[in-house]
C-alpha cells in the first residue's frame, strides 16, 4: 500500500530555493492532479475518455530535443507532486495530468491504457504517457501489459 510521504523541514528549505516557475508549475500540477482524480472518482469513463484525446491515435514519435527535456522535467514534478497529495495519484491520475499539462504546451503525446492478468483473481489495470520515443510516466511498471486503448493528443 501506498504510504504519503510526510513534509519535511529540510524538504520546505529546498522547496523555497527552487526558481519560482517551477513553483507554479508545480502548483499547477497539484491542481491538474486533483481534476483529474475528481473526474475519474465522479464522471462515467466514456465520459472521462473524450478528454483523453483521439481514441486510437498515436502521436509523432518525432520530437525536437529541447521540447522532450521540457516533457520529462514536468514528468519528474508530476511524479514528485503525487507523494504529497491528499489523495490517491495512481498511474491514471500521473498520465491524465502529464497528457494535460504536455497538450496545454503544445507538446504532442500518447496517453496507454493496459490490462494484465493476476493469477486466477483477475485483471490489473496500468495507464502510462508517452512523449516522443520516450515512456516519461508509468514506464517502469508497464511490462507485461497488453495495451487495451490509447489516446492521443497534439
């Protein structure tokens, strides 16, 4: 189970060091974070997937390399602001917030959802985002999923 980090004095200390630009779009992430785990609490998915992007379309994987930094930088502060939030921010929640945050800066990317079979009790569900060649959120824990349906946003 997943345990939330406790804020820490050293943790504010840095946190008050870094530019304020990544502070607002930090705050910004934590906002996206919270729309999208309402909608996926409180709105039907077929619903929800109409704001995923293009159903079954896969973005370019040609992307300039200074637009793709800019992606796995807003990656990594999704992947660190989701430690401190209230609620649960899980692989759907990271991957909405990332597709929306990436589609807000004109950068193209690729919103996968996968299944996998466990044991005799059912299926395990996974969300990941990729952004050029690159799986810059839910990578690591993708193996062994079989993509289901994707969604992809200009």
């Amino acid at each position: 189970m997943d345990r939330k980090k406790k804020i820490s004095r050293k943790q504010i200390y840095y946190f008050n060091r870094i530019p304020f630009r990544f502070k607002l779009i930090a705050f910004e992430a934590f906002l996206t974070m919270a729309i999208s785990r309402f909608y996926i609490l409180f709105i039907p998915f077929r619903r929800v997937a109409t704001r995923m992007g293009k159903p079954m379309h896969e973005t370019t994987k040609e992307i300039d390399s200074e637009r793709l930094t800019y992606a796995r930088q807003i990656a990594w502060l999704i992947e660190k602001v989701s430690n401190y939030t209230p609620w649960e921010s899980k692989c759907l929640v990271r991957a909405l917030t990332g597709q929306k945050m990436l589609k807000k800066r004109k950068i193209p990317s690729t919103l996968y959802l996968g299944v996998k079979k466990e044991n005799v009790d059912g299926l395990s569900a996974h969300a990941w985002l990729r952004c050029g060649n690159f799986v810059i959120l839910g990578g690591k824990e993708r193996s062994g999923y079989t993509t289901v349906a994707y969604f992809g946003a200009d």
